[in-house]
C-alpha cells in the first residue's frame, strides 16, 4: 500500500486557504492545504493565486504532513513588479 501524495512546483493558494493580502518581501505566512504534498524546500517557487497569476517567490521553511494535511511554513522572498500567468 502506497502514500498517496502531489509533488508541487509553485505554491498555489485561494483566500479561503491564506493568500497573503499584501505580499511583502520577508514576511512569513503559515498555510494548510489538504492532502499530502511535497514542494521544494529551501528554494524560490512561485506563489500564484486562485487566477493561476503568479505575484511573488516564497521560500518554504518548513513542511510538516499530519492526519492527512500539509501544512506550511514560508517567507516572501522576492515581489513581482507584474504578476506572470502559469496556466
């Protein structure tokens, strides 16, 4: 029996699940998405909203997997002067 689980590239978030509401280079943001994910850590990724509009870079800190929810733990890295379509 396997681990069911999703491997991310950029960090996608609604409002319901802690888009930031201003998006400021070194601030930190704790997040839950539901399922099992695993996201480069440590490493700049793209974080787009609920419209697939990529705005800044974030750097995840930490991961953690329980009772089937990752939660997150990341920085602003870097600000996007205008925001860049992924979908």
């Amino acid at each position: 029996m396997g681990m069911p689980c999703e491997v991310n590239s950029i960090l996608k978030l609604t409002p319901s699940q802690g888009y930031p509401d201003e998006l400021t280079v070194g601030e930190r943001f704790q997040v839950e998405k539901s399922g099992y994910r695993i996201v480069p850590i440590d490493v700049p990724i793209m974080l787009v909203d609920a419209d697939w509009l990529a705005r800044a870079d974030v750097v995840i800190e930490t991961l953690t997997w329980s009772g089937g929810v990752t939660r997150l733990e990341f920085a602003i890295a870097r600000v996007y002067e205008t925001p860049v379509l992924c979908h």
